[in-house]
C-alpha cells in the first residue's frame, strides 16, 4: 500500500546522483560566520523600597490671606488748665463761684476740681461739667478760711488716680456781710520776705474769735508747723484789729506758710488766715527789710499828739533805726532814732507839731546806710486839727462874811 511513495523518493535520489556526476568538482560551500549574539551584561537592580515606611512630602502650606491693618486709636495724652478765674484773683467767701478751663482727655476719664488751702486743707470739691474741649464747676466757697489758696483742676482715671493736674493760686477774700464770725490777714502778704532767726510780724482783722484766743504759726514748706505763739485778745462784739511777732527758726529756709488760727480745726468756730512767705537765710543778699507794725496806712493822728511806731527790721540785730515825718510841702515835723532788739523788733515815739495839718509821710529806716542790710519803708497818715483844749475851771473866790 506504500508502493507510490517509496517509489517517487527512489526516482529523486536517482535524479540528484546523476546530475552530480556529470557536473564539474564542486567547491566547498563557504562557512558563513555565525552571527554574535550580544554579550548580556548582568544589572543589578535597586533594592525595593518599603513604600509604607516612608512620609508622604506634605504640601506647602499656603499663608492666610493678609489682612488690612486695623487702625489703632492713639492714646491721649491728657492735660487741664483753669481759664477763668486768673491767676492771683479775689474769690470772695460764702460766694458761689463758677470756674472754667480747657482738657485734653479720653472719653472715659472725668474731670474734679478742688479748692485747697495753702496748707493743704480741703475746702470744696466737685466733678466738672465737659464739653468738647472745655469744662466748669461751682460750688460755694466756705467762711472757714481766708487768704491763699489754689484751684486744683485734675483729670482722673476710671479707679481715681491722676492723670494729669493744674493748680491755680487764688486769694480768698472777706465779706464781713455775709458772716458774723472771721479771721483775716494784713500783714504778712503772699510773697512776703522773711529772715532765719527774726521776727515776722503778723496783724489783721477778726470777729468772736473762739475763746478770744487767736494762735499764729510758721508752717515749712507749708507742711508742718515748726514754731506759734498763742495771744488772748480782748471781749467785742464788733471786729477789731489784732497784731503779734513770731521769730523765724533759725535754721528754717526756703518756702513757708504764714498761719493764724483760732478754734478747732473742722468746727463751726474754725476761722484761719493762711499766705505764702519766703525764709531767706541770714547770708543771703536779699534778706533784708524793714516792717511797720504801726500806724497802719493812712491813720489820722492829732496835731500835737504823740505818735507811737513800731516794727521789724531784718537781719537788724541790735542795730540803729530812724524815723522821719515830712509833711506834703516837705518841711520836717518829727524825728527820732532808736535800736532793734536782738529778734529785730523795734519800738520809737515821735511828737507831732500842734501847728501842722494835712499828709505826711512817715519813712523809717534800718541798719547804716550803704550796708548790704540796710533797708527803708514809708507810710502815709494825715494829721487832723488839735483838739480844742479843754478850758480849767476857776477857783472859787471867797466871799468875805458879812
């Protein structure tokens, strides 16, 4: 059954023999190079990394939005003054006053003005009235103290303190109308000039003072009171004038109080004078003066009377003082010369013509003429017509008897 195949494969061997016999010696087939595969060169790879090991890179945060500035109000700063009344004015007591002034402030803080006196006792205080830019504020002004004071206009904090201060000095006049009880000062005035170690002079005016007894005192620096002197004044009704000397300490210098009293401080018979001196030292080229104790300005004395002075002379110790009277036409009707006392008080008398009349001026002065303590004063007084001498009764005659 496999006949035909065999067959037609021994007929093609047959074929291919023959035809290589009758062919030329073949060449050998030349070798063809086999081709070169590439030489594989072996990579070592990277290690695996752990991907869950490792933090993911956070993003960059982006900043919020900037927003516009916020306006910040700028802090105020504070100030007050007192506009009205001046400095130095009269305030006249048992007035209602009305004060005003300018401040500069927050909303929130309040304004108080206070009326002191020059030694530190607290006479009225109330909170002022705002505007805008302006403030007032009244209150009546007590009887209990006269002379110098001041007008303390502060601005205050929500808790009280001070934020900022104004003080002006005034001077707390009389009304001898409006009350029936006073204490009042002539001498000494504010600014007045003192000395260590000599007397001051004090006088004024005053009405039922408590148990007639008036004290005067230097108080330093308007403290503390560092010396007094107590007097016992006579029994009126009416007002009547009072005078009396305290010696300065000596070491006492600089700024001063001058005070007199008379009863309890805070009662209803409290009546003080208070005012502001200067203590200059011994050495200084100011301390120096001369102070009429009396007469007063003005006084009227008699023509042919006597005329009693006397006064202070600073820095003075033991030292000479003169007395002249001059009418207005310049003729000389009295003279007289006398010694201070170791605390500088002085005392002289001078008669008066019983042929003058009209002003005259009285001049004194104290210590040598070109020394550097050396110091005058004047007053005016007007000299009045003698009085008319009373005429002396005739001795009875005898009449013979009968």
């Amino acid at each position: 059954m496999h006949a035909k195949p065999l067959l037609a494969f021994s007929l093609a061997l047959i074929t291919l023999f023959l035809a290589a016999c009758g062919s030329p010696t073949p060449s050998l087939p030349t070798q063809v190079p086999l081709a070169q595969l590439p030489t594989t060169t072996a990579t070592t790879l990277p290690a695996t990394r752990d991907l869950t090991a490792e933090a993911p890179t956070a993003l960059p945060t982006e900043p919020p939005p900037t927003r516009p500035p916020t306006a910040t109000p700028t802090p105020v700063t504070s100030w007050v003054t007192v506009t009205n009344p001046d400095e130095g004015a009269e305030l006249v007591m048992g007035s209602d006053v009305i004060i005003r002034g300018l401040v500069e402030k927050e909303a929130e803080h309040t304004i108080w003005l206070s009326l002191v006196s020059a030694t530190g006792h607290l006479l009225a205080e109330v909170q002022a009235r705002e505007g805008e830019t302006s403030w007032e504020a009244g209150f009546n002004i007590p009887q209990s103290v006269s002379g110098t004071a001041f007008l303390n206009a502060t601005v205050r904090n929500e808790t009280g303190d001070n934020l900022s201060e104004n003080s002006t000095r005034v001077n707390l006049v009389l009304n001898a109308d409006t009350t029936d009880r006073f204490l009042v000062f002539a001498q000494p005035e504010f600014g007045e000039t003192a000395v260590s170690e000599f007397n001051i002079l004090f006088s004024g005016q005053t009405k039922l003072p408590a148990g007639n007894r008036v004290t005067i005192e230097i108080w330093e620096n308007c403290q503390e009171p560092v010396t007094q002197q107590t007097f016992i004044l006579g029994r009126s009704p009416n007002s009547f004038p009072w005078q009396g000397f305290v010696v300065v300490p000596r070491d006492l210098v600089g700024r001063a109080c001058a005070v007199a009293t008379s009863g309890e401080i805070g009662t209803e018979t409290w009546r003080e004078a208070q005012t502001v001196i200067d203590v200059l030292p011994q050495d200084h080229p100011e301390a120096k003066g001369v102070a009429l104790g009396y007469p007063p300005p003005n006084t009227t004395i008699a023509a042919g009377e006597s005329l009693t002075l006397y006064g202070t002379a600073l820095n003075v110790r033991e030292g000479p003082v003169t007395v002249s009277v001059l009418l207005d036409n310049g003729r000389m009707i009295g003279q007289s010369a006398t010694t201070t006392d170791y605390w500088g008080y002085w005392e002289t008398e001078v008669t008066l013509p019983i042929d003058v009349l009209g002003t005259a001026e009285v001049t004194i002065t104290a210590g040598e003429q070109g020394d550097d303590n050396y110091a005058e004063t004047e007053t005016i007084i007007t000299i009045s017509e003698a009085p008319t001498p009373t005429p002396i009764p005739l001795l009875p005659t005898s009449t013979p008897s009968q």
